[in-house]
C-alpha cells in the first residue's frame, strides 16, 4: 500500500495494487464515519469598541483615536493577552432637513487570550472608557490539534468496522482502503457565562472583574473513503 498524501483536514489517498481478477470481484463502498468529543473551551475573544459623537470629523477621529490607542497601551501590561485593532468606521447625522449636523463614529479593539483571570482583569479595566461588544469562548487551533489527532484513529477505525460488517453481509471479506478523506465541522459551543463579579475597592468608576464560566465546545471530526470487500 503507497501513502500518496495526508493531512487533517485534507484528503488521504491510499492505493492497494490488486491483481486483475481481484479487481473483478471487488465491491467499491463509499461510507462515512466520525468521532466526537465535549472539549472545555480553552480561549477567550473579547470585542470592545469606542464610540462618540462630534459636530465635525477631525474632532470625532480623534477621540476615538485616543481612546483606542490608550486600550490597546493598556493591553501592553497583560502578556498573556493578545491586542489588536478593530473595525473603525464613521458616518454623517442628518437633521430633518437631510443636512448633515454631525458626525459619529465607532471603533473596535480586539482581545485574545487563553489566560481567563488576565482576560476578565483586563476587560474590566477597559469598561471604565469603553462598552463590551462581545465575548466568546472556543477551543484553540492547538488544542483542537491534539483532540484530532485522537479522533483521527477512532473515526478510521469506525469506518473500517463499518466496512467489515457491510463485506460480511456481501459474502466477502478482504477489505482494502482505497480512499480516505478527513475533516472535522469545526465547533459547535455550549458556553456558560457568569457576568456575576466581585467589585474592585477604592475606585467608585471601577467595573467588576466578570466571572466567566467558559462552557464547553463539542468537536467532531469525520471521515470518508472508498473500500474495497472481496
């Protein structure tokens, strides 16, 4: 058997060199098989966003300007967390009279983190200046690395049994892989989040740190091929 090509997420072409009647009396199967496991989410997505009114363009952009570049400086001091600009995006006020009377605007940042307390920290440090747009939970590319390459022998494995029971039932029983696709369906999340928090002291502005409950993720990785029973 001759390894042409794999990779998750790909195609595994697998090609068995048969003698000519063995060819004859094969019967080609085209089954699907998956594995599935319940995953604790193990990343944080947080969006926050700027936003602001002003009678003129210039004015508007610079706040917005200076409020996002003092989050994103802000975000310096937690390591574990990764920051980055959003989207930023202003348009025209109109009056009755469809002329324009102001502008407004709004401009997002982006946190990531798989650090949870630095994460509920920082977002609670920035609320003092900025509005919470959304939070989201998932399992990280290297985790879902790791738990695929699990699944990965459990869903062929499947495949293989499923095969032997369909050769079975034809009278045969040589089964032989000719093709192998792999995918998985990406995550499908079942979170649970607590915005219950303790209240930091002194500081009357001070937002509560958010106490999240991250939830779970449920992964699923299939396969599919072809196999031959004779």
């Amino acid at each position: 058997m001759k390894l042409i090509h794999a990779l998750m997420g790909g195609t595994l072409l697998l090609t068995a060199a048969l003698p000519a009647a063995a060819e004859d009396t094969a019967t080609v199967l085209e089954l699907t098989a998956s594995s599935q496991r319940e995953v604790a989410n193990d990343q944080l997505d947080v969006t926050l966003y700027a936003e602001d009114s002003r009678a003129q363009p210039a004015p508007l952009a610079d706040s917005l300007n200076r409020k996002t570049a003092a989050a994103l400086a802000e975000a310096k001091g937690y390591s574990a967390v990764q920051a980055s600009s959003g989207a930023y995006a202003s348009w025209p006020q109109y009056d009755k009279n469809n002329q324009i009377k102001g502008w407004q605007g709004r401009a997002e940042i982006h946190l990531r983190t798989r650090d949870f307390v630095q994460g509920a920290q920082l977002v609670a440090k920035l609320q003092q200046t900025l509005l919470l747009s959304s939070v989201d939970f998932s399992v990280s590319d290297a985790a879902r690395r790791t738990i695929e390459q699990q699944m990965l022998p459990e869903a062929i494995a499947q495949l293989q049994a499923t095969a032997k029971i369909a050769a079975g039932a034809l009278g045969k029983t040589h089964v032989s892989v000719r093709e192998l696709n792999v995918g998985n369906s990406g995550n499908m999340p079942r979170p649970v989040m607590a915005m219950m928090a303790k209240r930091a002291s002194g500081n009357t502005d001070s937002v509560a740190t958010p106490d999240w409950q991250a939830g779970t993720s449920t992964l699923q990785l299939q396969v599919s091929g072809k196999l031959a029973v004779q």
